[in-house]
C-alpha cells in the first residue's frame, strides 16, 4: 500500500503512540556499551559487571550461579546484611549513572525524535540513556517538546518532587521550583517478588501515568521488555490502564525483541494487550511503525487502516549523524507547527 504512494500523513491524530521500554532496548542500541565501552548489566550478570562479588564473599553472601534479583531479595530478608545491603544499591546506582551515550545518533535519540510531545514513553531501565537522549535533541529542536516520559522502576538520571508531579526541578538549587523542597533522586525499584508501587511516592506518581497513557494509546509498541516473572503487578497495572483487548479494536501493538526469541511466547506474554490480528512482531527497532513513520506513527495507521488512503513511509534516517539529523527532524516540526496553527485559524472561524 505505500510504493506509488508520494504523500505522507498529516499530523492530525492526537492520540497516543505509547512506547514501553525494558533493557533489551538499552542493548539494541548500544551493543558494544556505553561511550567507554562499559557494558550494560542484565540481572544475570550485574554483580561481577558492578564487581561486588568481594564484598559479598566478605559477608558470606551466597551469590554464585544466582542472578541478581534472588541474591537482593535474599539479603532483604537478614537483618545483619542492612548495611551491605545499602552499599550494593550504593554501587548499582553509580554503576548506571555513570553510563553515557555515545557521541553518535542512536537508537534512543532516533526513538526521542521519532515521537511527538503527545505522546509517550515509559521505561523499566535504571540507565540514563533515555534522559541524555532527551536533554540533547531538544536542546537543539527548541521550537516543540519531547515526548512525556515515565520511569516505571526509577532512574539514576533524575530528581523529583513527592508533591508535585511534573515537578519543574532548578539545576542550580536542586530544589522543586513550586514548593521549594529539596529533590529527590528515585528509589531504583528492584525486582523483589512484591513489588509495591504505591509505596513510593514517586511510583505512585509515575503508574497513575502509565495508567493514563495506556488509556489513551493508539499505538502500543513493546521494545525489550520480557516481563519477567517479578514484575508480575507491574504487568497487572498495565492490562488495567488497557483495559479489556476486546474493546480495543482501533488500536496496534508491535513488539520489539531480540532475533531469535520464541514467537509464541511473546504472543502469549503480550496477549492481553493485542485485539484479534492487531499486531506484529519484529526483531528491528528500525522495522517499526514508530521508526518507519517518524513523527506520523498513529497518522499514517489511521490514513492507511481506517481511510484506505495511500500513503507513504517517512523513516528516520538511521546513518544521519548530529547536525543533519536535527536539521532533518526540524522540517517535520515545523509542518506540525503550522498544521496546527491552521486547525486553530479553522477553529476560531467556526465560533
Ligand atoms: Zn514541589
């Protein structure tokens, strides 16, 4: 339906193209590490990459052949682990601070400009990767905003506000620029059988949105995210904001994951979330919808599904490096720009 085709969608459709990350994500885009070449931990070997492996010999932890969820929620149940306990989340959370992007466009800057700022990424990963691809292309693009963003289970890149939520945080004071409080950096939430959201403040804050997103979405994609056993409420409060997949019949979902993995075994996982045939699985983030129609992912859907209109695919250029790459998405920016000022003209001629 798109080869003859020579237009592509306006941005008209103001629904929710709503992206879930987990750390398949992180690894897709940087496959050989961050911009040292530090590796990105999974939970299977998080505790030789964050090398705490003496200081839990030196408190005769039983670690070996375990991944890192068992062992922390282990060491939770003994009292006399409360202070090495402390100095393991001590060290994770350094460990992915210090984590950075590579100097070159990836993944994560490709997904940041390939959304507009209705709609909406959530994301299970500690790393900072997400907010430095923010903070650099909407610096440069600052005639519109990023994409709202939730951290589902904390990140070692922001503070926050446990009254206000979106808390404007001042650089300079580190305190919330409506109350004045200090901010705080996130709990990281880590995968403990029980996990309870509501708990901590700014969990509450952030799955109150998630919930809302899911309401609101068009596009559902799933990047990286295996659901794992552990996250079980986690995915109890996604099928909420979903809702019943029945009624879902205007909706897409599109799961992204590594090649390889079993089919059906997504189909099943992400079964409550997919409205008869209304999905596809793909093993590229470049092979999406999202990525595809850069900035007109729920558009062009709607022009191709519902109005059987031809139209054509708008990729991101993945070998695009800084600048060009701006320069590129700010044309389709300013088309947002002036369709909407022409929808607000239409408006007000109408009163
Ligand atoms: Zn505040």
């Amino acid at each position: 339906m798109t080869g003859s085709s020579t237009k592509v969608s306006e941005p008209h459709i103001e629904r929710l193209h709503v992206v879930i990350l987990g750390a398949g994500a992180s690894l897709a885009a940087l496959p050989n590490g961050d911009n040292r070449g530090r590796k990105l931990p999974l939970m299977n070997d998080l505790i030789e990459l964050v090398e705490l492996g003496s200081v839990l010999d030196d408190h005769n932890v039983d670690y070996r052949g375990k991944n890192f969820e068992v062992v922390y929620s282990a060491m939770g149940q003994e009292e006399r682990l409360d202070d090495v306990t402390k100095l393991v989340e001590d060290a994770v959370y350094n460990y992915f601070h210090d984590l950075e992007l590579p100097d070159y466009p990836t993944i994560y800057d490709h997904l940041v400009l390939s959304l507009r700022p209705k709609d909406f990424i959530a994301t299970f990963n500690w790393d900072p990767f997400l907010v430095q691809a923010i903070e650099r292309n909407y610096s440069v693009l600052t005639q519109t905003s990023p994409p709202n963003v939730a951290f589902l289970h904390g990140c070692t890149q922001i503070v926050y506000c446990d009254r206000h939520s979106p808390a404007v945080i001042q650089s300079e004071t580190k305190r919330c620029g409506k109350c004045g409080e200090p901010a705080k950096r996130t709990r990281l939430l880590y995968p403990v059988s029980q996990k309870d959201y509501n708990s901590d403040p700014h969990a509450k804050m952030t799955w109150a949105d998630m919930e809302l997103a899911m309401q609101n979405a068009n596009i559902l994609t799933v990047f990286g995210y295996g659901a794992p056993n552990t996250d079980v409420e986690a995915m109890s409060l996604l099928k909420r904001g979903w809702g019943d997949s029945k009624s879902r019949s205007f909706e897409q979902t599109e799961i992204i994951d590594r090649p390889g993995r079993d089919r059906e075994e997504l189909e099943s996982t992400w079964a409550p979330f997919i409205h008869t045939h209304h999905y596809h699985i793909l093993d590229d983030f470049y092979h999406s919808l999202l990525a595809r129609n850069t900035r007109r992912s729920c558009d062009t859907f709607w022009d191709r599904m519902r109005m059987c209109k031809l139209v054509k695919d708008l990729p991101i250029p993945p070998d695009l490096d800084f600048p060009d790459l701006w320069d590129w998405s700010a044309v389709l920016i300013e088309e947002e720009l002036e369709y909407d000022a022409k929808r607000a003209d239409k408006k007000d001629s109408a009163c």
